[in-house]
C-alpha cells in the first residue's frame, strides 16, 4: 500500500491515479548509457592483446565501476519517479512526492476553479505535460511531466461534476 491508500478518509476511494512520465528519467537513462558504454569499452579493451597486466587490471576495475555507477544512475532515476504518486479521489486531489523527505499537495475538489494542461510538441507526441490546477483564493498548483495529463485533467472534471 502506499502513502495515498493510507491517508484514504472514509468512504473515500481512488477513482484515477497516474504518475511521472519515464522522461524525468531521461538524463539518467542517458548518463547509464555513456557509463555502460565507456565500461564496456574499457572491459573489452582491457583483454585485447598485446594490453599489459597491471594496465588490463585497471581497465577491468574502471570498467567495472563504469557500468555499476550506470546502474546506480538508473536505480535513482527509477526511484525518484516512482516517489511521486498523483490521484484523483472521490473527494480531493492527492500529490505525493519524495521518500526521505515528503511534500503532499491536496486539494478538495469542491475548491478547485478550474484545470489547464499545457503540453510541448513532444509532450504531445511522448504522451506527458503539466497539469495546473488553481483553487479558489487564486492558488495555482503545477503538477509537471504527468503521464497522460489530459486523462488526469478528465478524470478530475469529471469528478468535480460529480461532486457538485
């Protein structure tokens, strides 16, 4: 269970729940890449012939730890997208992000003025943009590179119809 299924109040229930889009991994995927790469050349070099010893031993550890900080690079990216949860419930919207650290967002529905997403030419086309919501007494809340923020931006429309 995570943080918004604990923080339910009752009789509320989860009617749409949606998370970061994978491009906020984007320069670590590209950071994993280049380390991969440059490890994988190193380890490959480094059993060429005519390499000596001690020089093919520092070109495997260099290489080794190469592609594990690759992989460290990607662990992170894959946990600070999977820290943020974003839901649409039978009452308000929910915005948690970070692990350590929490910063929650929520706001009721019956509070909400009106939505917007705005979204670049290859949000369109990768499928991810920024869902602002701005609630009564002029408070704006961006919410940025949503998976499917017109979805989102549906889904809590619908839910304020309801409401009211």
């Amino acid at each position: 269970m995570g943080y918004i299924e604990d923080n339910l109040g009752q009789g509320e229930t989860v009617l749409y729940k949606t998370k970061l889009h994978w491009i906020v991994m984007l320069g670590s995927i590209v950071v994993a890449i280049v380390l991969g790469a440059v490890g994988g050349v190193l380890l490959a070099k480094s059993y060429a012939d005519g390499v000596a010893q001690e020089t093919a031993n520092a070109m495997r550890i260099g290489g080794g730890v190469a592609i594990g900080v690759a992989f460290i690079f990607l662990i992170v990216g894959a946990i600070r997208r999977s820290a943020t949860e974003m839901v649409v419930t039978s009452r308000r919207v929910l915005v948690k992000t970070g692990i350590g650290s929490r910063r929650t967002i929520e706001m009721l529905l019956s509070k909400i003025e009106s939505i917007m997403v705005e979204e670049s030419v290859m949000g369109r086309m990768l499928g991810f943009g920024t869902v602002i919501i701005r609630g009564t007494g002029g408070g704006l809340e961006p919410f940025t590179r949503i998976s499917h923020p017109n979805e989102f931006r549906k889904q809590v429309q619908s839910q304020i119809e309801t409401v009211r």
